[in-house]
C-alpha cells in the first residue's frame, strides 16, 4: 500500500507516520507538508533514510503540485491531517484557515478522485460539534449531534467535513471522517496547552490559564488517535463518521496543576489571563461506534499518558528549544535542501 500523509511534519500526522511505518513494515509512506510555523522537518529526522519514507514539501492547495504527486505515486490510501490547527490564530486571521482547512480538501479529493484511491481519510475534530454546558455531565457527542461551530478553526473543519460527506454523495470517493477530542503527547507544537505549559513550567517561567481554567477537554494520548485512525482506514465503512476519545475529561486547570505537581514547580507560576473569546466551555467524545464497530480500545490512561509526556519533553529539550528560539525554521534549509537532488 502506498499512504499519503499530509501535514505529516505537524504533531499528530508524526506521530502516524511513527505508527504506520511501525506496523505495517510493507507499507510505503509518502508525506506531504508545506512547512508552516507548524511543521517541524526535524520531528521525521529518524524515518528520512528510511527506504520506504518520502518527504515531499507543499501546499494542499497546489492542485498543479498534487496532480503531479498524486500521478507518479497512485496513492492507495490518502490521510489528511494538514490543516491550520490553532483556534487563537484562527480568531486573528481566519483566511488561511479557509483556504487551507476547506480548499485544500477538495484539491485533494479532486486528484483523488482522478487517479483512483482505495480510502480518502479526513483528519477532523470533535470542535466541529460546538460545546456542551459544564453542568450537564450526562451529555456526550455522538456522531449524529448537530454540527454547531464556534471558531472559524472549528468552522473551516466542519465545512471540510462537509464537503467530503458531499464527494463521498455525489461522486462516490471512498471517504471515511474521524472526529477525535484534544490530543497530547510528543511532537506537539509548544504554543498548545499541555507543552506551553510543559516547557514554561521547566523555565519557571508564569503559566498563563484562560479565564478561570475551568473549560474542559476529553484528553486523548496521541498514540491512540493512531491506531484509531489505522483502524478505520482499514475496516471503517465507507462514507462512515467515527468518533475518537477516551473519556478522560479535565479542565484546564486540572491539566496545569497537574503538570506543576510532576515537575515540582509552584502553582504560584499561574496567572490568570483574560479569557478566549467564544471559549468553548465542554467537550466529550462518546467513541461507542468506533469502539463497537471496529473494537477500538484506548490504552494510555491520562494519569500515565500525562507522566510520559512530561518526561519526553524533559528528555528531547533541543526539539521545543529549537521552536521556541525558531531554529527549527532552519532545519530544512541546512538539512533537506541537500537530500533534493537525492531523490
Ligand atoms: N491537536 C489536536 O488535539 C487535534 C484533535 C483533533 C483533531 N485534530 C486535527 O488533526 C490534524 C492535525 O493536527 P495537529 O495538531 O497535528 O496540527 P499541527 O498544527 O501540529 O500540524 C499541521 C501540519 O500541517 C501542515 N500544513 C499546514 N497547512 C498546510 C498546507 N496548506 N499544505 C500542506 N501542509 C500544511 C503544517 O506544516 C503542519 O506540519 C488537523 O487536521 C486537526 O484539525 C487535532
């Protein structure tokens, strides 16, 4: 099988990278990421001499670039994880959220469509259900709750959405969707909540907390999002939604002191900072169907989870360093540049 990942240099689409070259050593895997402040070259450095990897960098939204790739490596199975992923910066400038998150889908599809694929999996996100009151623990999505959007990232998500469930409608493209709840552990960019905190903490530096931290996310390990995804690009049925989470809700404010506790650092580093605005206040995943019908099962408890994340960062500070100072900016330049004309 040959796999398209796209944003495979960000944190969730490594990390499946990592999963799938792992399990399935038959398999070839071609990723490509148009290195946004989000994609990080260094994060694959252990898979690019690796015969069965290519690393290929642009943009979703090329169609010239996609028809090219999608010719010469008639992909089996496509993957899309590239998006722009972080709500604060979609509130800022929700432009690129658009073109990318939505555009750069149906460029996608469209050469799926043109060339064939077994499976065209879209990377989504339980953000596209809207939220749930804090009062109310009972409720959970499922995959039937109305989308309801907050954000323009959560907008351009569910819109993306949408127009796979159309191609899967109209043209018949072998879609499946995953809509998975917030994940955490290695390679996640450090402007997210649990490595922001993670690496501000190890400088003893103040940790800024959203309102009164009391917004909660069903925390799912970053491992388990793949072997979720693996399953469903393998027995998921077509034009099928699947929900991904692993009931492990906390605040934020829970996650942060939870953090200060396994480091040793003082609560006195929170600060109370003026909250987002449209903060969604609850999310939880119910993965029933995911579970039921594909047997799914979550295996990094939050409490370890957490442990092994702390100590993976702990143990690669050169990789969050690098992205703090932006050195990793320059990793493609000292280090894929040369490997061009290899290819
Ligand atoms: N992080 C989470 O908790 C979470 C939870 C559920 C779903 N998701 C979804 O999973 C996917 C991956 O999330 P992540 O946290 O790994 O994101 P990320 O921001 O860490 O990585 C995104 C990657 O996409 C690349 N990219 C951005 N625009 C591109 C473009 N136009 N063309 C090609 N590449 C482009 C970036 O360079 C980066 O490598 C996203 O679609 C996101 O919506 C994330």
């Amino acid at each position: 099988m040959n796999v398209l990942v796209t944003g495979g240099a960000g944190f969730i689409g490594s990390n499946f990278i990592f999963h799938i070259l792992d399990q399935h050593p038959n398999y070839r895997v071609v990723c490509l990421d148009a290195l946004t402040y989000a994609g990080n070259l260094s994060t694959l450095e252990s898979v690019m001499d690796n015969s069965k990897f290519r690393f290929v960098k642009g943009d979703i939204t090329d169609r010239e670039l996609i028809d090219q790739l999608f010719k010469e490596e008639k992909f089996d199975f496509v993957v899309n994880f590239a998006a722009e992923s972080h709500v604060d910066r979609s509130i800022e400038d929700p432009g690129v959220f658009l073109k990318t998150n939505i555009l750069g889908t149906q460029v996608l599809m469209d050469a799926s469509r043109t060339y064939g694929i077994k499976r065209f999996h879209q990377v989504s996100t339980d953000e596209v259900y809207g939220d749930l009151p804090l009062d109310r623990p009972d409720l959970f999505f499922t995959e039937e709750t109305p989308i309801h959007t907050s954000s323009p990232y959560s907008a351009s998500k569910a819109s993306a959405d949408l127009l796979v469930q159309a191609y899967h409608r109209t043209f018949k493209l072998p879609v499946t969707i995953s809509r998975c709840s917030n994940n955490y552990g290695p390679y996640h960019f450090p402007e997210k909540l649990i490595p922001l905190m993670i690496s501000r903490a190890l400088n003893d530096e103040s940790l800024p907390v959203y309102g009164k931290g009391e917004n909660v996310r069903d925390w799912l390990y970053v491992g388990d999002h793949c072997t979720a995804i693996d399953l469903i690009l393998h027995k998921g049925k077509e034009g099928e939604v699947y929900n991904i989470g692993g009931h492990n809700e906390k605040s934020n404010l829970e996650v942060v002191k939870t953090i200060l506790r396994e480091l040793g650092k003082p609560e006195s580093l929170i600060t109370y900072v003026k909250d987002r605005v449209g903060h969604d206040m609850r999310y939880a995943i119910n993965p029933t169907k995911t579970r039921r019908e594909l047997g799914w099962e979550p295996t990094t408890l939050f409490d370890d989870g957490i442990k092994q994340t702390i100590k993976w960062y702990l143990d690669n500070r050169t990789w969050w360093e690098n992205i703090i100072s932006g050195d990793y900016k320059d990793y493609y330049k000292k280090m894929y540049e040369d490997r061009q004309g290899d290819e």
